[in-house]
C-alpha cells in the first residue's frame, strides 16, 4: 500500500509504503459492482489520513498493488453504515452487481504499469457511467410539481392529453388556437427529450462494452463464484443463510438446520440486493486453475482438523443411523406383539390366526416374542447381526431376542406341526362348506368326507391341539348335520321303493359308501359315537333295498357290493384324510382363510375367494342337535 501526498500550503509532500496480508477486502457497495467496489478500495484520495505528528492533510492518494492472491478470495460487501441523523446503524440494500468469473491481474503489481493507464481510462469511463446514469434515472423519476417518481413522458403525455382535449371543447372555442399551439410545442419537446433518452441509453451502451473490453489483455488469474453469503432482515436482527455451488455446478442452500438444492436463479434473486431487505454480505471465489476440492485449500493445520471432525461426524452418522435402525426394530417388534397379543379371540379357531397369535393363544408368550423378534430383525437388519447387536436386540426385546435353548427350540417344532395341523383342519372345512354349498347330492356327500378328515386330523394331534387351545368344538356337530342330510336322501330313497318300483338306488349305493367311509374314519376315534346307530340303520335299508331288488328283478352290484363290504368291516374302503398343508404353503393358506373370515365378517363373498363362507349350517343348528 502506498500513500502519497501532495502536500498543502505550509507543508510538504510525503510518501509512505507498506506491505500486509490480508483475509479478506471490504468493499463499498454504493460503487455499484464488483470491480468498482475493488477500484474504490486500490485507488482513493483520503480526506481523513493523519500523520505521526497528528497532523490532518486532506491531499494523500492511496494505491494498492498485489503481490500475490491467496486460492480463495473473500469479498466483504460493507451492507451496514451509520446513519449520523438517525444516530443508528442502518442496513444498506442496494443492488450490487457481480459475476460468476473475475480476473484479478489488474490489481497485481507485476501488471503496475499497464493496469495504471487502465486505471485512469476506467475512472473516466465509471465517471461517464455515472453522469449518463443520473441522466436517465432524472427521466425516468422525474422531479415535478407534486411527484418525483414519474417518469418524464408521461408528463408529456398527460399534458398533451389535456390540452387536445381542452382544445376540442367547445367552451374553449376562443382559446382553441393557442391550446394547440400549446400542444404543438409541447409534442416537440418530447420528441426531443424521447431522442435524448434514446441517446443516452445508446451512450450507456457504447460505455458498457468499453468498459467489458477494458483489461481483456489481463485474464490469467481467475477466480469462479463458489459462494454467497445473504442476509436478510435490518441492521440488528434478521436471517443469515449461505448459497454453496457443488462440483457439478449446482447450488445448495444452507439455512440452519435445513439444507436443499436451488435453481441458480435463486441465488442471484437473493444476493444482488436492491428490493426488500435481503441481499449479499459476503463474497467467495475460488481459484478457476485449482482442484476444486476444498481439502486443497486448506492449510495442514486446519486439513488435520477438519479431517479430524469429518471422521468424528462420520462415527457419529453410524452411531446415528444404528440408534435410528434400533428404534425402527423396537418399535416394529411392540407393534407385533401388540398385534399378536390383541389379534382374535381366542375361541376364533376358524382358521385365521396367524402363528404368533397361536403361539399367544397357546400361552407360549416368550416363543411367540423370540419368533417375532427374530422376523423383524430379519426384515430390519437382514443376516448382518454380530454379537455387539444381537446384545442391544436382546436388552430392546426383553431378553425375547436371545437364541432359544434345546427344550424350548422342540416345543416350538412341536408347536409348528400342531399348526399345521390347525390349518389343515380349518382348510377341510372350508373346503366341505364350499362343496355343500355347491348344492346337489354330491356336494353334500363330498362335505361330509371332508368334515370327517378334518375330525380324523384333529384326534391326530387331539392333545396338543386342545393344549393350545384352538380345538375346534363345532366339528363334530357340523358332522353330524351333513351325515344327518346324507341319511336322508337314503331314507327318501327306500321310502319311495314302493311307489315307484323302478327307481335307481345307483345315488342310494353312493350315499350308502359315503357314510360307510366317514363312519370309518371316525372308527376309534372321540367322535366315534357321531356313527354309533347309524351302521345298523344303513345297513338295514341297505338289505330292504336289495331285497326289492330281488324281488323287482332289477339289478344292483353295487349296492350287494356295498352290503359284502359293511359285513366284512369294509376292508377296501380306505379312510378319508385331511390335505395336509406344509410350512412353505402356510403363509398362503392363512392369507385365503383370513381373507374368508375378512369376507364374513363384512357379509361379502367375494368373487374368486377359493374358500368361500357359504351358510354354515354346521354353526347354524348345533343347538338342535345332541350334544358331542
């Protein structure tokens, strides 16, 4: 920095220089833009400077010349000044303009020589600027009369349009002449002061490129637009944001807590200044000939330190991330367990319970939590679970998570296959109360097969079944019901031997094997009294029939066949059992069923629901029936 002075009368010249480093340069935004806050700021005259005597001398130049410039340059735009009649300090904002890219080497000292004739054009040049400027804002907020802020053809205009119309009134006859002479001079004028304006704004154009043009032989030392600085709000209170250009040139926005990309736009709306009260307070440029990575410039010390709290954020994302995923594991697991604990009743054994709302239903409250646990972290965490986690999943579960020992890891296999056997059942009557409600003789008969495998599959696994309480009690008298309605049909049949000779006992023999078959698979059985009686009566119309036969002449194999078989305890027909459904199907099954239970519920059948609800009469009339 070099000062200079021209001295005054009673003193003598001086000059001084000095050499500084710097952080940052403060630049008086009331100079318009970028470099003419940066020419205010290497070239003045200070009306202030004291000497080491403490004498004032109001003639000292200022110049300063760089030696070098540091990887980021940082602008301090002075946004705040104080008012002396307000007796405050006042935020300034004013439009201050600045460009994504600018070049520095005019304000080098290698460049002293050429810059300085570069630096007196320019003055010239910001001072025509200036001048043309005032002209054209003194049109454009014109002072009159009352107003100053409008523009000055639009006084032409609303003084024009008064006098015509004045003049084409008839009251103003007399004075015609003169108002359009009025308006004649009047329209001169404009015209003069509309080509003036188109004058200026030519001028101003001219200048412009000037002053582009200035230094193009100067542009090794650029710098590139990284980020801005806003303010908004007054002197002493308001927000404070930042505006960041990534490598990929798009910007972010950093206000506070919330970070966000924006549009380019943005950032210019925001920070040029000159409406409302937000605009730019700070400036920062890198370097265009550098790696943009901000690790590049910095010192080592600082490197290291930020190095160093980068890595500590880092511990503390995963430290985060961990703590969140464990909370989301938590709170999956409670919900489950909440859900198995207040899923249906449990007398609701129709099929829909889940495994762990059976597990529940069966008092096994610690499997029932260890398997949910173990589903969740499977859906949460996949197979990535150490010791260090498999520990906290534990301490989050109640000790639920902790891997079973050899005795409960049985109970719950043994668990597992009185479920299946639960579905199993459930699906067999479902599927009998579709056959049924098909209609016909041979859905009905096809019901009662099923219901009697779906009894013979219960007493399989009679104890564990009733130990985890899901024994369905509506079994038997369903049973009793279809056998009832089967029956039925064959004392209709024998009945009606007598009136019509020549009826078909093909149905009757079917029936007859159908009731044989179920009767056999309750052979042993706790239900085993549902077919107690009901082998001697069919046995009985069975010989009535074929005796009508014989004495009709009407052959009937089958039925003879069907009456060898009940004599020699039925040896070729096989017992009916229930599809048994596998661990890999359970998943499926239970969503059809608990979508029938759903459909019930609700009153709807959908369409193409596989186990459709029909009108369950083995629910309907178990009170009218005997008692299992």
């Amino acid at each position: 920095q070099e000062l200079i002075g021209r001295g005054a009368e009673g003193q003598g010249g001086f000059s001084t220089t000095r050499t500084d480093s710097f952080g940052e340069l403060i630049l008086d935004i009331s100079k318009g833009d970028l470099h003419g806050g940066l020419e205010d700021h290497v070239s003045a005259v200070l009306d202030d400077f004291q000497d080491e005597h403490g004498r004032v001398n109001s003639l000292v130049d200022k110049a300063v010349w760089f030696n070098r410039f540091p990887p980021i340059l940082t602008f301090q735009l002075q946004r705040v000044s104080y008012d002396k009649e307000l007796q405050t300090c006042v935020k300034v904002d004013s439009a201050f303009e600045f460009d994504k890219e600018v070049f520095m080497d005019r304000y080098l000292q290698e460049h002293r020589a050429e810059a300085s004739v570069g630096r007196g054009k320019m003055a010239n040049l910001r001072s025509e600027t200036a001048s043309l400027q005032t002209q054209l804002a003194a049109m454009a907020e014109y002072a009159g009369p009352t107003r100053r802020d409008v523009p000055l053809l639009d006084y032409f205009a609303g003084t024009l349009q008064y006098l015509e119309a004045a003049a084409a009134d008839p009251a103003n006859a007399a004075q015609a002449g003169k108002l359009r002479e009025g308006a004649r001079v009047v329209t001169l004028v404009r015209d003069m002061e509309t080509q003036r304006g188109t004058g200026l704004t030519r001028q101003l154009a001219e200048v412009k490129v000037k002053v582009d043009g200035m230094f193009s032989n100067l542009k090794r030392e650029g710098y590139r637009l990284f980020s801005v600085l806003v303010h908004d709000g007054k002197a002493g209170s308001g927000h404070y944001w930042a505006y960041i250009q990534r490598q990929d040139d798009s910007w972010v926005k950093f206000s506070d807590a919330d970070v966000s990309p924006v549009a380019e736009e943005e950032v210019w709306k925001m920070s040029v200044g000159g409406h409302a009260t937000t605009s730019a307070y700070c400036l920062m440029y890198r370097r265009s000939d550098i790696d943009n990575s901000a690790s590049s410039l910095l010192p080592a010390a600082v490197k290291l330190e930020v190095e160093g709290d980068n890595a500590k954020l880092a511990e503390e994302c995963v430290a985060w991330d961990a703590a969140q995923t464990l909370e989301t594991f938590s709170s999956q697991f409670r919900k489950a367990v909440a859900d198995a604990d207040t899923g249906p009743s449990s007398t609701s054994v129709d099929g829909s319970l889940s495994f762990e709302r059976f597990l529940h239903t069966a008092n096994e409250g610690l499997l029932m939590r260890h398997l949910i646990s173990k589903e969740v972290a499977a859906r949460v965490y996949g197979s990535a679970i150490d010791n260090q986690l498999q520990t906290k999943l534990n301490e989050a579960t109640n000790e639920a998570s902790v891997p079973l020992n050899e005795q409960q890891a049985a109970r719950l296999e043994e668990l597992r296959t009185t479920y299946l056997t639960y579905l199993s059942t459930s699906v067999a009557v479902v599927e009998a109360s579709v056959a049924r409600q098909d209609g016909g003789a041979g859905g009905i008969e096809r019901g009662l097969v099923l219901l009697a495998s779906a009894l013979r599959a219960q007493y399989t696994s009679l104890e564990a079944v009733r130990k985890a309480n899901v024994f369905r009690e509506d079994l038997l008298p369903s049973f009793k019901h279809a056998q009832e309605e089967v029956l039925n049909s064959m004392r209709a049949t024998i009945a009606s031997l007598g009136t019509d000779p020549s009826a078909s006992l093909d149905d009757f023999a079917r029936a007859y094997g159908v009731v044989c078959q179920a009767g056999k698979a309750l052979t042993g059985l706790y239900a085993a009294t549902a077919v107690i009686g009901v082998a001697e009566e069919c046995a009985a119309m069975a010989e009535k029939a074929v005796q009508h036969c014989r004495t009709a002449g009407v052959a009937c194999e089958a039925l003879e066949g069907m009456t060898r078989e009940a004599a020699a305890g039925f040896p070729s027909i096989q017992s009916p059992e229930a599809k048994r459904v596998s661990w890999e199907e359970a998943t499926d099954v239970l969503s059809r069923l608990q979508g029938r239970a759903g459909a019930r519920e609700q009153g709807d059948n959908p369409d193409g629901q596989v186990m459709s609800n029909g009108p369950a009469p083995d629910r309907r009339d178990v009170n009218a029936m005997d008692e299992a």
